[in-house]
C-alpha cells in the first residue's frame, strides 16, 4: 500500500483471507470460504468497503478508482474486472497468473518434465546457466542490438548444437535425452488425453529463473499444494500419479472460482475502463505467452485489435523476469506493484522518474481521466540492481504489443530516445 499515497491515492490492500508463507497452500484444505476469498471474494469486498471508507472520511464520492497488482495479484484484478465491471477505472495488471485451473496444474507437469532427477532426462542446476548463456548467445542480436536482451524470443530459431555432448556426458553439456526436456519446458503442453491445448511454455531467456520450479525433488508446491488443497482436498495426494485429466476436473470444479478466463469485458470498456497489462519476457514463474493468449483471446472476442487498443494495451517488458528485477540490465522499472518497494520499502513510483511518461500507474491515470491513450511507457534500469543513487543504467520505451522498441540506428543504445516504437 505503501506507494499510493505518495501519488495521492487513498489505497486499500488486504491479505485475501488468510495468513502463509509464500507456497504454503494447506489453508484452504476443505475451506470453501478462504478458498472463495482468494479466489475472488477479498478483492471485491475490500474494493467496496475502501470506496465507503474513503467516501466517509472525505465526506464525497470516490471519483476514479484503480488498481495495480502482480502475479496472483494480475489474476486477482482481471477477475475483478470480468465479475464486477463497476469496481475500477483503470487497472494495471501484471503477469497475470490468470488460467487457475490450468497454469497450478501446469506448475506439477513442469517440474514432472525434469523428474526424477536420477532419470538421466534429468537437467541439474547447473546446466540451467550453460543454457541460458546459449540462448543469449543466439537469440540476442535478433532484435537487433547485441544487448544481453533477448526482445523477440519468438524469431529465435534456438540450435542446441553448441551445448550437446560431443562425448560421452559431462556437467557442461546436454544429452538428447536432457534437450529432449529443455525443448519440453519451452513448448506449450497439450492433452495426452485429447490432444487439446492446455497451458504455454516458458520462453527463451527464461532460464535464469528455472530454478525456482525445475530445481527441486519434486514439483514446486503451488502446483502440488493446489492440487492437494485447493482442487482434490486430499493433502496425501501423491504428485507422481498426476495425469493431465486434472485439468478437465480443475475446470469443472474451479474452487474458489478463482480462474480469470473471461474475455467479456465489455461492461468494463463500455464504461470507459482502462487496461494496462505487462508481462517480463525473462519471466520464469508465469510464462510470458499467458499473457500474449489472454490479449489474443480478447482481441478475438472484440473483433480485432484496435477495437481492442481503445480501452487494452498489453506491454512486454523484454529481460524483465517475474513482475520485475533484471539479470541482464534490461530497464525493467515502471512503478507497478511491488517494483519499488522490493528496491526498498520505503520507495515508491520509478524512484527520480515520477511521471507519467515512466510510470505505468500515472500513465494510466492519464489514459483514464484525460483520454491520452499510452503510446509508450519508459523503463528504467539502475547501475546496481536495487539502488536509484547508483544511477541510470538504461532507459528504453516498452510498447504497446505488438510492436516493439526498434532502435534508431543511432544514439546511445541505452536512452530511451534513441528507441521508437514500431
Ligand atoms: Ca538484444
């Protein structure tokens, strides 16, 4: 909540209903309430109680009401927008882990990919580096500028050559048996049930974030734990026996209602609501196509993509990993929910770039009350990771999907001004 009030919100946060560490799902175990809390019902009442609150302690009414989260947060707002079209008007919504039923499913079948870890398909921690720094090597400079930044993972036609072991296996090089599981983590999953598609996969410049679920002995906990809690409540549910039939029961049943896949957005568009989505295309949590088949989706049911540009623009944020932070330089800061605070709790907006051509949030807000549409939003990366006061690395626009930040061909290659949209 922190931020708010420095750009002159009233703001309201809540905990959705209960209290764990990170992963730890077992409060929902045959809990239909938190369950339901999470899934939609803490961000609608919490909407409506701070918009009374508000209106109480300045004695009018809430004139303009945002939002701005990331994540299971981005889930949380779309689904507010899609059941409850009035709560705001304007919402910044960040790599929405928005297909419930599918992507915590998808969360088992990943880890699964690279388990057991003695099966020799297995990939060990330390190859994740030799691939990643492969796939920078090759996918780079297909955008143009040789940056570290891999901004059109899509056009890399990644060859596995360079890494294969040419010998007999070693700690720095990859079996067919280990690219067999790369090219796995990297493809979409599909049915073996019915052949159906069922969830994206992780993008290339993604590895530096695989060892949050592809490092462990068994598939991270919120795929396992929503399974064990949320979906089947049985918390001796054993992950080996998954199978994909899951995700046609997830979809039946839903707990919590939680999932966010509704496209009818239009009672929100009609009432002149605005969008801005993003997403890190180095995101290793929530992989960047959820994002791009959400916008997709709704550019179908909008009937194309400028009816859908009026009100909902989606920004791919290139180098950017899950809701924020960089490996690579990439200006990754836009004053969107939990950015600057993870530099330093008492941060807030793009530290030294507090206005609407850098922050995503003020852009909106401009978008919403003065009808300037967001054309571009600026990124910024500091020299230290985490410290403003170490100075601008790098300033870029972000775009409005799809286009993309084209560099001039001249100027330097890390101000924003040498870049424009195309
Ligand atoms: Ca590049």
């Amino acid at each position: 909540m922190g931020p708010g009030p420095h750009l002159g919100f009233a703001t309201i946060s809540t905990d959705t209903g209960h209290n764990s560490a990170t992963a730890d799902i077992t409060w929902a175990l045959n809990n239909i309430d938190k369950k339901s809390d999470w899934g939609w019902r803490a961000i609608h009442g919490s909407v409506q109680l701070g918009k009374k609150l508000t209106e109480a302690y300045y004695g009018s009414p809430v004139r303009y009401s945002y939002y701005s989260g990331c994540s299971t947060g981005g889930r949380q707002g779309l689904k507010e927008i899609q059941t409850s079209p009035d709560s705001f008007d304007g919402a910044l919504i960040g790599a929405a882990a928005w297909y419930t039923s599918h992507i915590n499913n998808y969360v088992v079948k990943l880890g699964m990919y690279n388990l057991p870890v003695t099966d020799p398909k297995h990939i060990p921690l330390a190859l994740f580096s030799v691939l990643w720094a492969e796939v920078i090597r090759q996918c780079d400079g297909i955008d143009g500028v040789v940056d570290y930044i891999v901004s059109s993972p899509e056009l890399c036609k990644f060859d596995y050559t360079p890494i294969r072991c040419k010998g007999s296996p070693s700690s720095s090089c990859f079996t067919d048996a280990q690219i067999g599981t790369a090219k796995k983590i990297y493809g979409d999953w599909y049915s073996s049930e019915d052949g159906r598609w069922l969830a994206d996969g992780l993008t290339y410049s993604s590895e530096d974030q695989w060892y949050l679920y592809l490092n462990g002995t068994a598939p991270q906990a919120f795929g396992v734990e929503y399974v064990q809690n949320f979906l089947l409540n049985d918390p001796n549910w054993d992950w080996t026996t998954f199978n994909d039939s899951l995700v046609t029961y997830a979809e039946q049943h839903d707990p919590g209602n939680s999932t966010a896949d509704q496209v009818n957005i239009s009672p929100f568009k009609d009432r002149g609501g605005k969008i801005i989505m993003y997403h890190g295309q180095s995101d290793g949590i929530v992989p960047t196509k959820n994002s791009e088949t959400y916008y997709n989706r709704t550019i179908d049911y909008f009937g194309g993509l400028e009816t859908t540009t009026d009100f909902f623009r989606l920004f791919l944020i290139p180098g950017m990993q899950h809701c924020g932070l960089t490996s690579v330089g990439a200006p990754w800061n836009i004053g969107a929910a939990s950015q600057s605070t993870t530099m330093a709790t008492n941060m807030w907006s793009v530290p030294g770039f507090s206005d609407k051509k850098h922050d995503a949030l003020l852009a909106l807000v401009d978008w919403v009350e003065n009808g300037n549409a967001v054309d571009q939003i600026v990124a910024t990366s500091w020299n230290s990771l985490l410290n403003p006061y170490s100075g601008v690395y790098a300033q870029r626009p972000l775009c409005p999907w799809p286009k993309k930040a084209k560099y001039n061909g001249v100027g330097y290659v890390n101000a924003a001004q040498s870049w424009s949209c195309a």
